[in-house]
C-alpha cells in the first residue's frame, strides 16, 4: 500500500514536469531574424481605385460687339455770320464756325473776309485760328485793302506783327497805290512804320521808282 502511494506521487510530479517544460519552450522558441510580422490591425486599407476624369463643358464664344458707327458727325453753323460774330466778340460762334467748316476766306459785300474783322477788332487769337484753317493773310477787300494796311492805320502793333509772322506781304499796295508804309504814316504811327522798314517795308513812291 505504501509502495503504490509513492509510485503514485512520483507519476504525478513527472507530469507536472513535463508541462512546465513544455511551457518554458514555448517561451524560449526564437523568433526567426528578418520576419516581419503583421497584425490584423496593420494590414493595409485597399485603395479605392481613381474616380473618371470629368471634361468641363466647352465654353460659348463671347458675343461679338457691334462697332459704333464713326462716321463724323457734321456741325451745324450758327445763325449770326462768321464776320459778324468776330466784330461782337462772340468766340463761342466763331468757334462754331470753325468746326463747322465755314469758308473762312468768304467775302462780304464789301469784299472783306473774316480777317478783316479779327484785324479790326483786334483779336489776335482769332487771328491764330483762322490761319490755322486757311484764312489768306494777303486777301484784298474791293478797294485793295489788305488786312495789314488796316492793322497799320489804325495803329496796332502786336496784329501787325502777327500778320509779318503769318505772311503778310509789306509793300502790297492798294488801288491808289499806297503800301502798309504809306498807312502806318499817314496815321502817324511812327513805331509800325519802323517795324514795316525793318522787314523790308516800303512807300508806294519808292515801289514806283524802283519801277514796281
């Protein structure tokens, strides 16, 4: 009876051994170099494969503008005449004229044009403007005035200047033969007259002497 308690103590502790060596080979077993090992938790999510390309619709064309039309636009001419409207020193008709197209080499009755009444008047810009649209500085009214025996006899220096800078002849001379010199004199405008000889400005008797 003693003999088998021991045999049976001893069975019992061989199975105790050999489960606890079991257990610790299991512990022990190497973990093979250069393995990687995965968890479920790091396995890679699919992809979703690229969604189609989706074309922009074509975009229209603008619509094409019209063009204004460019075609000039004509002025009309004020009621009161060009030569009447330079003696009231009424600029903004003139003006009008101007850009109207006026004919601003147009005589009146007595043969006298539009510089006439700017010489006059003694408007030195209208003077300018009507140049600068063609006006003839050597026009001759019926009686072979000219706008520069005018600006000599009635004395006004700075037209007379002006008209010698536009062009204006010095020894043109009138029916009766007299030359801007011969006014400036006549009217005893003694600077005028110096002006007029110092760019060549003669008397109507030394023109005829001269066989002028």
């Amino acid at each position: 009876m003693k003999h088998l308690l021991i045999t049976t103590i001893v069975a019992v502790l061989l199975v105790g051994c050999r489960e606890a060596q079991h257990s610790t080979a299991l512990q022990t077993l190497p973990v093979e170099q250069g393995r990687d090992v995965k968890l479920a938790s790091d396995a890679e999510s699919p992809v979703p494969p690229p969604s189609p390309s989706v074309e922009a619709p074509p975009v229209a064309p603008p619509p094409e503008v019209s063009q204004p039309d460019e075609s000039p636009v004509k002025l009309e001419s004020p009621d009161i005449s060009i030569q009447d409207a330079i003696k009231e020193g009424d600029i903004q008709s003139v003006m009008q004229h101007l850009a109207a197209g006026t004919d601003v080499n147009a005589k009146d009755d007595r043969g006298e044009t539009a510089m006439f009444s700017a010489v006059i008047g003694g408007y030195k810009e209208i003077i300018k403007m009507l140049v600068n649209k063609g006006a003839d500085v050597n026009v001759k009214n019926n009686a072979g005035f000219t706008p520069l025996h005018e600006g000599s006899y009635t004395g006004q220096k700075e037209i007379v200047e002006l008209l010698i800078t536009c062009g204006a002849d010095v020894n043109t001379m009138k029916i009766d033969g007299m030359t801007p010199l011969d006014m400036a004199s006549f009217g005893n405008h003694n600077e005028i007259a110096a002006l007029l000889r110092n760019h060549g400005g003669k008397t109507g008797a030394e023109l005829k002497a001269e066989g002028r």
